[in-house]
C-alpha cells in the first residue's frame, strides 16, 4: 500500500510542476516580477528532475517565451527564440 501512497504522490508532484509551468504568465503589469516568473520555472524543472523526469533545454525555454506577453520584451523574445530554432 505505501508503494501505490508513494506512486501517486509522485504524479501529483509531477502534475504540479507542469501545472507551475504552464500557468506562468509575465505580463509586465501584474503582481509577478520576472524575477518570480523565472523563479517559478525554476523551482518546477528543479522538482521535475528531482523525480526523475527532466525536461529538455529547448522545451524548458519555448515554455518560458510562451508564458510571457510583455510586449517590451517581444524582440528580445524573438532574438532568444531564433538562437533555438
């Protein structure tokens, strides 16, 4: 029983670390900072590791751009995006 306990608490923390990825948004106006937003990604590809399951470089930065819409940082998103084509 405790295997199936720690089988599932290990999807959950998976799911979780996802969930923090793909909820991530910098819009440059709300009460995140890009400091926090990258923080944030962070600390759920550093748990998504920790279980066993990491997330490809090129993965983790088209995740990152995609999540944030600050228009100031538009060119520089198309810069970072193109060094990963």
């Amino acid at each position: 029983m405790m295997q199936v306990k720690g089988v599932h608490g290990i999807i959950t923390r998976k799911a979780q670390a996802y969930a923090m990825v793909s909820t991530a948004r910098y819009t440059g106006k709300g009460r995140m900072t890009y400091n926090q937003y990258a923080e944030r990604h962070q600390r759920a590809h550093n748990e998504l590791e920790s279980l066993g399951e990491p997330v490809a470089e090129t993965k983790k930065v088209s995740d990152f751009l995609a999540g944030i819409t600050d228009g100031t940082l538009s060119t520089i998103k198309l810069i970072i995006d193109g060094d990963f084509d």
